[in-house]
C-alpha cells in the first residue's frame, strides 16, 4: 500500500441561503412588447388522459391531478421534480437499468392554463425553442402546430395565436412525442453514458408568448468592424427583421440607446422605414461607439459587455409602441480561423493568436439546466486554466451563453455525431435513419434558431456543421444559407474530423484520431495520431476517477469490490453497455503494471488518482510546449471536461462537483506561465500562454531519489515571450536513477522572487514503450510499462500543517479563503498529499472548491504555502 499519500482534512462550517420568491402578474402578457414564458406545466402520460385532446385543451378541461413541473425539463425531469423517482436512489449502483416503464414509449401531456386580455391592434405569437423530439400544439381547443411541423430539440419555431388567444382564461397543450434517437433530431448522448429512460422527452425548452402591435421586430445581430485593439472607433451594425402583421402600410421608427455597464450611454441608434402590407424586411442600423472597451477571454482580459434596447414605434396617424426588444448584452470582440501549411485550424481572438486549451461540456443526463451548477462548472474550468468549452449538440440555453460572455468563457458550438444527425446518405457509419427531405427542413429550423440565439455572444469562439463526419453538400448549403441569414461572423467548421469535407467548406482542420482510453505521458510528445500537433477535437486518456467519498454515493460495497479484483468487468458507471468503454480493462492493465497491483478499493483509487493526475498533466503540457514547434499544437479539447451523471471516466472533477487528481493535473499542465516536463526527450520546457508577460525568469531543477538523496540540482536563467514555449535544458541525471526519482521544477521571476510555477514529477527508470503501428480510435497500445512500483514502500514522512484565514480578493468575492502551510518535517519526500476541506458537520466534502494546488509532492524539509477558496465559514478545530 502506498503508505506517504494522506489526505489532510479542513474542517468547515458551511451556511445556507434563502431563494427570493417570484411574484407574477395575472396576465401572462399585457401590452406590446411584452414577452414571457409559460411559467410552468402540468404533466401526464398520454396513456391515462383522454384521446380528444381538443377538449383537454380547453380552458375549462381539470388536470390539477396530473403532475405539477417547471416551465422547461424533460418528462424525466419532472418525475423527479415531483419525487415519482429519486435521483439519489436511481444513481445509485444500476438501479437505472429497472427506472424504465411503458409510459416512456408514448407521448406525454404538457398542459397549462393561463390569463390574456386581448385588444384591437394587438398581435400574439407563441415561440417555440425546441420540443424533443416532436410534438402537437394546440391551444382553446385548436390544433396550432402539428408533429409534422413541430420537430427536432433545437426546432425554434413561431406560430399566430392572434385569432386565437381570448379573454380570460387560455390554454396550451403540447403533445410531446417519445424520441428515438436514430429517427430523430434530439440530444443523444452516443458512448457517454445510459441513456435516460425517457430519451430526453419533452419540453425541456422555454416556450414563449409575445405580444406586439401591427408591427413586430426580431432580436438584434449585431456586426461589428472590429478586428483587433488599438481602435478610437468601432463601428457597429444592428440587424433586425421588422415585421408588418397588418394588410395596410406602416412607417415604423426604430429607436434605441447602447449602454455601458454602468448604465451610462454609449451610443444611440435611431432609423426610420416603410413596411408595405404583411411585409417582412431585414433593416440595418448603424452607430459608432468611440474609445470602445474590448472584450478578451478570461486569461487575457476584461469581459466588457456594452447593452442595447430599442422600441419600434408606429409614426402614424400618432406615435404608438408596437414593440420592445428584450435587453441584448454584447461585447466588442474578433474572432477569425485559418489553416494552415499542414491543414491545421489557427484561431485568433482580437488578432492575438489563441490556441484553444479546452474541454467537451456534459450537460445534465435528464437536461436539467441549473444556471448556478453551470456557473460553478465554468468557473472550475477557469480555475483549471482553461479558455474554451466545446458543446457537441448540447447548446442548452441562452443563460449559458450569458454566463460564458460575463466569465470569459469561449465556446466552440456544433452538432453531435453518429446518431441521426449524421444520417447522411455517404456515411455508412452512422447508425441514424437516413436523411429525407423533410430533414433538412428540420435542419435549416434547428440552425436559423441556434444562430439567431448564438450570433451576438462574444463568446462564441466558432460553431461545427458536422462532429464525427461532415455534412452532406445539401445539408451544408441548408446550413451556411441559415448562418448567413442570422449574420454569423463566426468560424464555420466542417466537422470535428479530418475524415472528408465539403467543398464549400473545404478541410476542418481538425483531427479526431483518439485517444480516449489510457494512454502513457509520453504518448502526447510523440508525432502520431492524437499526440500534441495540429487541433485535436475531442482527446483524451480517458481518465477521471472518483474519489472514495463520492464513489460511495453512487456504487455499493459490491460495485466497489468489483471495480479493484475484477480489473476487466463491466461497470455500469462507465459508458453504454455496448461502447468500447464500458469496462476500465485498458486502464487497469496499466496501472497494476506501472504501480502494482491493488491491495484494497483505498489503494486502488489512490493509484488511480496518480495515473489520473500525470495523464492529464501530460497531455495539456505537451500541447503547451508545442504551440509553436515547426508544426504547432494549435488547440486541444479534452474529453471531457464533467460528466452528466456519476461517472467513473472521461471527467476533470466529479458529478458532485468534488474535484480529483485530474483536475489538478491539469491546473498544473494549463498554467499561464509554466515549466514542464517531456516524458520523451527528457527536456525542460518554458511556456507562456499570455498576450504580454514578459522578461527574465529563473528555473530550478531539482532531482532527488525516494531517500531524499540528491541527484543533481541546476539553475537557469531564460527570458520568457508571450505565446511562447521555448526549450531550457536536459535532465541528465534521469538516465542514473535506480529506480524511481523525483523532479520539482520551479519557475521563478528574479526581480520579486516571486514563484510563478512549481511542478514535480515521478520519474521511472524504464519508460513506457507505444506500439504505434497497432494504434486504434480509442488508444495505442503499450508493450512495455513504466515501474513506479518502487512508490509502494516509500519511508514515512511527517507534515506540520498550519491553517490561517485570509481576507478576500476580488477575483474570489463572496468565498471565504484560507491559506494552508505545509512543513516537511522529515528528511524524506512526502508523496502526493491530498489536501480536503471538510464540512464539520455532516463529514462531507465541500464542493465547489478552489484550491492552487493540490496532490502535493514536498522536498525533505520543504514548507508550501497553498490556499483554498469556498462558499462557507472557517472553523478551525485542534
């Protein structure tokens, strides 16, 4: 057992908060402008309803027996929200499996009543944002929309209510289909994990009423000239579709202010135009905003966001509001992709050159969106020292985006892979029923609405037609008219793969090559498949592993009995049942090789948090220290950046939002400024992710054997350049290990003595050898293993700990902060110490967390000064 790892616990005292409560109006909506969303539904299976659903959506028709939901969520969503099912329970272990009933196999019943008080002059329109997988709408008694018309998660749709919508009580009703996910367009998780017992079903959208006067406008695209700092002016376009919904002519004036964030003005806008009778026309309106505040993603700037809001108004026979725009918030950003000479995607922000240094984001399995849970998992991959998420067909809500504008979040958008959505005639690969033409219907609806819903975010970073495989040339002429409908000034990017392209498009630039099961540090400095060149999709080691509190929430003694003495059995907590990942076979044969094999479930999560912490690590260094090699590393998504239920892979921090040793490894690996490590040729590199650090810095290189004897030590000065990684020296004393050494690396800068970066590694005598030529999508196999097994019987070390309070800083406004110093008092390293903050109370761990370091190596007789940030209070016990 490795006896030197601990876990030093911090008792904390953790307070509540009171949610505000929301008060509405009678009406749902009153005068124009106005636009609100159906509050919230009531919910039933089609099977213990009537069929004449005319008559149940009558105002008068009961359903105060049926389930009570929010305004958005899937059928599953709702049963949980209501307590049929549990989540704790159904989490747990594979109680999953026995969650499904047939209920699920037909269509569910959303249903709500609510108040209207319609006038002449006054026009009503219901918006739909996407219902999966399809669905009937009927509103009084009328069918409105029907599933033919009504289709795909992301189908964003408007439909006339006006001569429908009546005085007092109104009612909606919404037939929402069960979805398939190979005939139709939902949100299919593919290999990440069980599918829901419901598939997804459901309103899981807003559904949204608006009332105008005769004419109405669209949300605002707005263009800018922008293209990279310094600029006196900026001159921006605001693009909106006016709509005239009366058989006369109107001249309309559209009149609005940009403001600051501090409410003050920063332009005014203001044009006049004639609309013939029932016309629809797109007109532009131009302002210039001078000394503008620009807009940079969180590790390089501030995230200014300058607001518009305008009204149309009717000029005759006098000046009468006829619509509002809700408050549109934007930021004053460029954002522009080439290839280059080896067909790589180069991205640049504000005309600095951005390699993407990013995650796949995993929404929740029953798409529930939390906009809290959201903002902390944002906040977790800022803290990591990420820039970007990659959403594959999991766009969610505008929240998200807001969210991802305000924390300096890029976001690389797209469609997901395999199922149909990629169901296009040439690609015998897909399992989706193949495409007719009535999907592209479905297609061109689904990108006009996530266009219109993305186009004025500056985060957005680029948006992926096709993820696996690239779109057919009809399904890409539907998608690129409707990108140029909505104004996108953003890349637009074949698929996630170098597998094909269409001509309009030509070469993604990305390659999607694996791995995504556990691969050996050195595999990411190799020049083969997914190893650091060129703009990998979707990689990783396929790491991720729990720690024992939290893998006790969700699997049984048995489950965990299983999981250290069968190292090839199925695990439910894995991927489906019928991926290539859905045991931890490849993993497990590494690292009973590498650190022995497991003599308890403790001993096997701890080793596991050691090959979690060097996979991760290694893959974001390498890609780091080859940003700027002869063919550079011009971006990387690990896969994934969380997990969409309990999960035992493919994760950076858990479900529970407790964070593990691939997190912290890749804090490491990720840093702004930093000193690492090549597993292959044995260098020292030094790299630079920012736009303008600079100047003389001091490396230390320190190697010692596992008695603290020291090997060899060298210090050398280097200058450091933005967007740079440039070679420092060898490590020679590598190649006299015995067995197992450590490295510690500091990066320092000499004039304040301040250290920027401090990394330590453990080094084996024999490295891992990869058989290339074997390689599969998945992962390439390992003929010979790395021996860390020396790490099993390391001497015992003593560690002081010292625990003070801090004030906080602005950066961690609202979290309590607390500074930990650590003291090696023994004459022998200590090992990969995990640091734990524990609530006092309740034994459990606090979550979120933001440690600067964790999973600490310590030199003999070295003190650390680590700090910690929570939501709570301090309370230190002896």
């Amino acid at each position: 057992m490795l006896k030197l790892v601990g876990a030093l616990l911090i008792p904390i005292a953790i307070s509540g908060s009171a949610n505000a409560a929301n008060v509405a109006s009678d009406l749902l909506v009153a005068s124009a402008g106005d636009v609100a969303a159906i509050p919230g539904w009531y919910l039933q299976s089609a099977l213990k309803v009537p069929d004449d659903l005319s008559a149940l959506s009558s105002p008068g028709a009961d359903s105060s027996s049926w389930y009570r939901v929010s305004g958005r969520g899937t059928v599953m969503a709702g049963l949980l929200e209501n307590g049929v099912y549990n989540e704790t329970e159904m989490f747990y272990s594979d109680n999953m499996e026995s969650m499904s009933d047939t209920s699920f196999e037909s269509p569910w019943i959303y249903r709500e009543v609510f108040k209207m008080s319609p006038s002449e002059g006054q026009y009503f329109t219901l918006k739909t944002h996407g219902i999966t997988s399809k669905a009937d709408i009927y509103l009084n008694g009328i069918l409105i929309a029907t599933s033919d018309q009504q289709q795909g998660s992301y189908g964003g749709l408007q439909y006339d209510l006006t001569d429908h919508i009546q005085e007092g009580d109104n009612c909606i009703l919404i037939r929402a289909f069960p979805t398939n996910y190979l005939r139709d367009f939902a949100m299919g998780f593919v290999d990440w994990n069980p599918y829901p017992a419901d598939n997804g079903t459901g309103v899981w959208r807003n559904v949204e009423l608006s009332q105008t006067g005769s004419v109405s406008m669209s949300p605002f695209r707005i263009l800018t000239d922008f293209t990279k700092p310094p600029t006196e002016i900026v001159n921006v376009t605001f693009r909106t579709e006016l709509f005239n919904h009366e058989s006369e002519a109107h001249r309309v004036m559209v009149n609005g202010t940009v403001t600051l964030r501090d409410g003050s003005a920063a332009a005014q806008i203001c044009d006049t135009f004639d609309l013939k009778p029932n016309e629809r026309k797109t007109v532009s309106i131009k302002a210039s905003i001078r000394n503008p505040d620009i807009w940079w993603p969180a590790r390089w700037g501030g995230q200014p966001l300058y607001t518009i809001q305008a009204d149309t108004i009717i000029q005759g026979p006098r000046e009468l509001v006829s619509d509002r725009s809700s408050s549109q918030r934007f930021g004053i950003r460029h954002v522009s992709s080439k290839l280059n000479g080896f067909n790589d995607t180069e991205f640049t922000v504000n005309g600095e050159p951005f390699q993407v240094i990013g995650a796949g984001y995993g929404p929740d399995i029953f798409m529930r969106f939390d906009e809290d849970r959201v903002e902390k998992i944002f906040t977790y991959l800022l803290d990591m020292g990420m820039n970007t998420v990659r959403l594959e067909g999991k766009q969610e809500h505008p929240e998200l985006y807001e969210l991802a504008d305000r924390m300096g979040v890029m976001v690389l958008a797209g469609w997901e892979c395999c199922d149909k959505w990629e169901g296009w005639e040439y690609n015998e690969d897909a399992d989706g029923i193949k495409w007719e033409d009535p999907d592209y219907l479905i297609a061109r609806a689904s990108m006009l609405h996530e266009a219109e819903m993305m186009q004025a975010h500056p985060s957005m970073l680029g948006f992926l037609v096709g993820s696996d495989y690239w779109p057919d040339d009809q399904a890409t002429e539907v998608y690129l008219d409707a990108l140029q409908d909505m104004d996108w000034s953003n890349p637009v990017i074949a698929s996630a793969s170098m597998r094909g392209y269409p001509e309009a498009l030509g070469p993604s630039g990305m390659k999607m090559n694996g791995p995504y099961d556990w691969v050996p540090p050195n595999y990411w400095y190799g020049d083969q498949e997914g190893a650091a060149f060129g703009f990998g999709s979707e990689l990783g080691a396929g790491v991720g592993t729990p720690e024992m509190r939290s893998l006790k929430k969700f699997m049984s003694d048995d489950d965990l009995e299983t999981l250290w003495t069968q190292p090839d059995a199925d695990l439910y907590h894995m991927s489906r049942y019928d991926s290539h990942f859905y045991d931890r076979s490849i993993y497990n044969k590494a690292l009973y090789s590498r650190y022995g094999k497991p003599v308890s479930v403790d001993d096997y999560v701890l080793k596991s948090q050691m090959a979690d912490y060097e996979a991760t690590r290694a893959q974001y260094e390498a890609y780091s220290t080859r940003k700027n090699a002869t063919r550079p590393a011009t971006g990387l998504i690990y896969w994934m950046l969380n997990s969409a239920w309990p999960n035992l892979h493919w994760q950076l921090f858990d479900y529970y939002l407790s964070p593990m040793a691939a997190y912290f490894g890749t804090k490491v690996g990720a840093r702004m400024e930093h000193v690492a490590y090549d597993y292959e040729s044995r260098n020292i590199w030094l790299i630079n992710h920012s736009v303008e650090n600079e100047g003389q810095r001091q490396v230390l290189i320190d190697v010692i054997d596992t008695h603290g004897n020291k090997l060899s030590g060298t210090k050398v000065n280097i200058t450091t350049t933005p967007h740079s990684a440039k070679p420092v020296s060898s490590v020679d004393a590598i190649n006299t290990i015995q067995d197992v050494a450590f490295l510690r690396l500091i990066l320092c800068d000499p004039k304040s003595d301040l250290v920027i970066s401090r990394n330590v590694y453990w080094v084996s005598q024999t490295t891992d050898v990869l058989d290339w030529s074997k390689s599969n999508f998945f992962t390439t196999p390992v003929t010979t293993f790395a021996n860390y097994t020396k790490l099993q019987s390391l001497p015992t070390a003593n560690i002081k700990v010292l625990l003070r309070p801090q004030r906080s800083t602005s950066s961690t406004y609202g979290l309590t902060q607390a500074e930990v110093q650590l003291e090696n008092e023994s004459g022998v390293p200590a090992f990969f110490i995990r640091l734990n903050a524990i609530h006092a109370s309740e034994n459990a761990e606090v979550a979120p967390v933001y440690w600067s370091d964790n999973y600490i190596t310590l030199w003999p007789k070295e003190k650390l000064r680590v700090t910690v940030a929570f939501q709570g209070n301090l309370r230190q016990t002896n």
